[in-house]
C-alpha cells in the first residue's frame, strides 16, 4: 500500500500523524508596530467606532455586511452588545497605532478546531483605516494568530459580488476556491459566496511576505509603498478569481 492509497487501491488523504486539535484563540491583544487588535468592548469602543463610521455617512461600507448602517450610536451600541460579544463569531476591533482609537472591526467565526479551520470575517474598515499599513497589519495578526495556535486552514468568504473583498482576500495570499450559489439570504436579497483559504503549509512564505511589506523601509519619505503587497504574495496563489 503506498502513502496515499488504501489497501482497496483507493486514494485517501495523507495522514496527519500527531495531529492535535489546536485551542479557540484567546480573549487576548494582537500587537503590532501599527496598531493593535483587542476583542471588541462596546462600552469602552462603540463611540469611537460609529464617530470613525460616520464618514461613510451613506453607509457604502455596509452593503455586503449582514447589519447596519447604524443611524445613531445608541443603535450600534445595542448591535455590537447582542450581537458581537459571544465566542463565535469572536468580534475584535482595530486600534490605529497613530490614533489610538478604535477604527474597524473583524472576527474569527466558523472556529472548528477539531478539524484545524478558523475563517476571518466581519470586517468592517472605516474610511479612516482603509487603505493603511495597520488595516493590512490587522490582517496579519489574525492570519498568524490563527496559524500559531496550529490551525490548519484560514478561510475567507464573502458576496461574490463583491470586488473589493474579492481582491483583498487575493492580495493577502487566500486563493480563490469556487463560488457556491445561492449560499445565503441576507437584507432581503440572495448571496452567491465567493471562497478563498490559505493553508498552513502556505504560511511561512505569506508571513515573509507580510512582514517584507510591513517593515519601514518599505515606505519612502511620503508613505509611497515600494513593493506592493500582491506581488510579494502571489507566487503563494493557487488560484484567482
């Protein structure tokens, strides 16, 4: 019999000798050089976030989550205190480094540690943090998080049609798996879900990869990157759409 076959002849997954179911990630800050990511506090967060939100305010950044836009902060307070303060999904937010104030939100879900697969989603990036070193640093240090505590697949899932999400999971290193049609209802209008996952044996060329684009002298004078992110990640892709 060899290493991938039974003895009927049939082939079978290879074998995880060893394997031990990895922890639920902690209630615990991730720290990086531009921000920090805490598990989400409403008393202490929720009016930084919606002041952060509010300019956005035709509530754009809304479209593909599953709740809001938040017309006023008492609203968002109750929304993040019945709905993001359980184990799973376990809500973060992002505090800039520069500001120190809370400026987005994301969280683990689907946490299924006896098969070693965690997703990251929820992710909320106010204009504030869009676009910047900590939104992508946020990224890391929950992918490493993630592939630290021994999980083995880090999945991401969103509205297929939705580009930017699209493009974000790519440029992180996730390769597009394949769309499942009509996966979800939500806002009274059907989802087609776009899939995209890295592994952990992916992991050590993506964290190269974050950390080459993370560090200062990646930047000039003006705060121009030098190398983008995406084509230090994409000889880990296999495959894009």
């Amino acid at each position: 019999m060899s290493a991938d076959c039974n003895e009927f002849g049939q082939p079978i997954g290879f074998p995880l000798p060893g394997w031990k179911e990895p922890l639920r990630p902690p209630r615990t800050a991730m720290v990086g050089r531009y921000c920090r990511v805490e598990p989400i506090d409403p008393a202490r967060h929720a009016e930084e976030l919606f002041r952060a939100n509010s300019l956005d305010p035709g509530g754009r950044n809304f479209t593909y989550l599953g709740a809001g836009p938040f017309a006023t902060l008492a609203a968002y307070r109750q929304w993040l205190e019945s709905s993001c303060l359980g184990e799973d999904p376990l809500f973060h937010t992002i505090i800039d480094g520069t500001r120190h104030q809370a400026t987005g939100i994301a969280s683990f879900l689907r946490i299924d540690p006896r098969n070693g697969v965690i997703e990251v989603g929820n992710i909320n990036y106010s204009p504030v943090l869009q676009r910047s070193r900590a939104a992508t640093e946020a990224m890391y240090l929950m992918m490493q998080r993630a592939f630290g505590l021994g999980y083995r697949r880090y999945e991401w899932k969103c509205d297929a049609l939705n580009a930017a999400s699209r493009a974000a999971a790519q440029r992180l290193g996730l390769s597009f798996e394949g769309v499942f049609r009509q996966a979800v209802v939500y806002k009274g209008r059907g989802r087609d879900t776009a899939w995209y996952a890295a592994i952990d044996s992916e992991w050590p060329e993506l964290e190269r990869a974050f950390l080459r684009w993370l560090d200062p002298g990646n930047f000039d004078g003006k705060g121009r990157q030098r190398v983008r992110l995406s084509d230090l990640t994409a000889p880990v892709l296999k495959q894009r759409g």
